[in-house]
DNA sequence: TGTTTATGCCGAC
DNA sequence: TCGGCCTAAACAC
C-alpha cells in the first residue's frame, strides 16, 4: 500500500468502513512484537474509530463514552486494511497476516494486514516530529518550509524527496514520477535550484500525489510490466506510471540501497560511485 | 533449488 | 553507511 496516496486510500477505507459502527474489541496477532498495551478497547465499553492520514502516517482516532485518543500507525512496505467476515473462505489466509484486528459488534472485523511485518502502532497524542508538513493537507506551511530551506539543503534532489522532513508522503514510487514529470536533472543539489524551481517541483509533487490518489494508488505488482502491457490486468495507475520500473528507464542504487529509477536523458550526470554499484543505464529512445 | 527483489524505517558502528 | 527487520513472488540456473 504504503506511500502518500495509499495512506489517503486506507484512511478513506477505514472511515468507510467504520462510521456508524461500534467496535467491541481489538487484539493483535500472536506472532506480532508490538508491544503497545490494546487494553483500553478491551473493556467491554464499545468504541468508534475514524482515521486520517498524514504523509505516511495514519492516525485513528478510538472513542468510547469516556475517552478518545489516538492510535499512531506505520504501514511498513506492506500494510494495509481489509474488512472480513469470519465466514470469509480465505478466513484463515488473511488473518494470518493480519496482526492488530478491531471487532465490530456485527461481527465483521477490521484487519490491518502487513505481510512482511515492517508496520508498527503506538497511542500518541501528536504527529510524529520527524516528519513534516503533509504536501495537500498542510499545503502552504510545506512550501513555505521548502522555501525557506532549499538554499541550505546540499543533497542530491533525487535523495531529497526521500526526506519525510521536507517530502513527507514521498516514496520510492513518487520520487521517481516526480523527477519525470518535471524533468530535473536528478543529481542537481537542492541549493542549486531558483525560486522559480522550487515552485515548479512543488506543484508537481503536489499534482502527482493527487493523481496517484484519483487514479486509487494501489499495489506496485499490479502496475507493472508485463501487467502494463495486458489490457486485462491494466490498472488506472499503470497507465499513471511513466518510470519506475520501466524497461525504458534507467537506474541505480541510491545511497540507501534502494532503486532509483529515472529518465535515461540523465544517464551522463550519474556520479561515478553509483555506477561501481548495480545499476542499469538504458539507451535513449 | 537458490537468489534477488519489494511502496519503510531504525539503530549500531 | 550498513545491516536488520520479515514474507512471498519472480527470477536465475
């Protein structure tokens, strides 16, 4: 699921799923290590939950007559929620992966699934500071940040818009789109950018998380090549996706370790310490 | 059958 | 900067 178009989704599906119902208790999964105490919706009081997302963030927002607060959540590489009934076929199946799971009183139950396990939940009463202002909810204090920072900021802007400080909601994924559509030199410092740049990157970080959003995000498996190429398994966000991934696209690693995917028209600015790494450079078409 | 890869993030050198 | 956390699917041989 996990970048900032998915999180909008799941606190979408979550809202959608969860208004108007009670909920009576919640647990996590045996072999989950979170260590966060669920006791507070396990008190026999029915409780509401309502989400919204910030950045990568999702945050519920657990009621009951007494009290609200608020559950911090993480999606990992791979959470996500799914609603299913006990009499599901592939019960069994889907809440071996499902490790914090809410009952509704209906008896349907709210699962947040997470295969590789890398998602996390904790009570908190604010946003994470880590992690700055979200691009479309917070809209003019991110560029206002971002405006008065740019000067100072040295990094690379293809490792820059990892930064959940400056990008928060910015992917793997969204990097890449990103930098396609605006057609910046990836390796160019943040600091050697204009005004009239920044503005530029910022309109297009915000028109690319929108329309990832409206295109419904989504699964990377379900984008990609060979799929792109089958009008059966065409999804909204395959036709959406211009570069990661693509066989016409080039990559590297990245100084994390992760794929950077870009516009072969780059290949001649890649520093050399990334080529002594795994990368690919395809040619120009 | 073994190896590589995956939308993220943290903590130890 | 690097490995670690995890599982499963896609590759390579």
């Amino acid at each position: 699921m996990p970048e900032w178009a998915e999180l909008r989704i799941t606190s979408d599906f979550v809202n959608k799923t969860s208004v108007g119902k009670g909920f009576i208790k919640a647990e996590k999964s045996d072999v989950s290590k979170v260590k966060t105490d669920l006791s507070f919706m396990n008190m026999n009081r029915p409780f509401t939950i309502t989400a919204e997302s910030r950045g990568k963030e999702l945050r519920l927002s657990i009621s009951d007559q007494k009290e609200s607060k608020y559950l911090l959540m993480f999606m990992g590489m791979s959470g996500g929620f799914a609603l299913i009934s006990p009499k599901y076929k592939d019960y069994d199946k889907v809440m071996k992966h499902s490790h914090l799971r809410f009952y509704r009183e209906d008896g349907m139950i709210l699962c947040f699934h997470d295969v590789r396990r890398f998602g996390k939940w904790k009570w908190a009463d604010e946003w994470s500071n880590n992690r700055g202002f979200d691009p479309v909810r917070e809209t003019e204090e991110w560029k206002n940040e971002l405006r008065n920072s740019y000067k100072d900021n040295h990094g690379f802007v293809s490792e820059v818009l990892m930064n959940q400080k400056l990008f928060s909601g910015v992917g793997n994924y969204l990097r890449a789109e990103i930098l396609c559509r605006t057609q910046d030199n990836p390796w160019k410092k943040l600091s050697e950018f204009n005004a009239e740049e920044i503005e530029n990157l910022m309109n297009v970080t915000l028109y690319c998380l929108e329309t990832a959003y409206l295109n419904q995000g989504g699964r990377i498996k379900d984008w990609q090549n060979p799929f792109i190429q089958n009008e059966n398994h065409a999804t909204p966000m395959s036709n959406w996706i211009l570069c990661y991934g693509s066989l016409q696209s080039s990559m590297i690693k990245d100084k994390t370790g992760r794929t950077f995917w870009f516009d072969p028209i780059w290949n001649s600015e890649v520093p050399e310490k990334y080529l002594k790494k795994k990368h690919k450079l395809t040619e120009i078409i």
